[in-house]
C-alpha cells in the first residue's frame, strides 16, 4: 500500500514526549505513521511498544537480552514487544531518525 506522507510531515510540529526524543505522526488508513528522531540525550533504557521501522539517517545501538545489533542508514529495525522483553536503545551518532508505521 502506497501511502503519500511527506507532504503533511513536512507541515507537522515535532512533539516531544521525552527527554531526547522528538516525533511527528500522522493517523491514515487504520496507521499510524511516525518519523522519530532520537538524540544522545534520550534514556538508555528506553522501550518503544512492539513496531517495525526504518532507519533513515543516523546509527542506532540496540542491545538485547542475548545479542546486540548496530543498525545503519537503509536497515529495517524489528522492536519486539512484551512483558519477557528487554532491551536497552542508544543513539552512536548525534541524532538518529526512524520511520514507523503502526496499527492504530
């Protein structure tokens, strides 16, 4: 499903619910459409609710209970959801920008 969004993001306000993290959103078609940008002030531990995503810019470190993954500009990131989960979020560079798109 094609779904045309730059031109609404590019009028959107950035909210920011926590320290070190800002996002805009826009609610289409049963979605939820999110560009988030992280800083280096965002919490260590820090848990999105279970989504996928796409890093547009920036390098992000996720380390889970039995691994850890270094993610670049291009690559897909899967944040699990649950109870069970954990895992801790930071940002390598300055800032790091993600494309989610949800259920609403």
């Amino acid at each position: 499903m094609a779904i045309s969004y730059k031109a609404e993001f590019a009028k959107l306000e950035w909210e920011s619910p926590v320290q070190g993290i800002r996002h805009k959103h826009l609610d289409q078609n049963n979605l939820r459409i999110r560009l988030v940008e992280y800083s280096q002030e965002m919490p260590l531990h820090w848990c999105e609710k279970g989504h996928c995503g796409y890093l547009i810019e920036g390098q992000l470190e996720i380390e889970f209970e039995n691994s850890k993954i270094i993610y670049g500009p291009g690559d897909g990131i899967f944040i699990p959801d649950g109870s069970d989960h954990r895992h801790r979020v930071r940002t390598l560079t300055e800032k790091a920008l993600i494309f989610f798109i949800e259920k609403i």
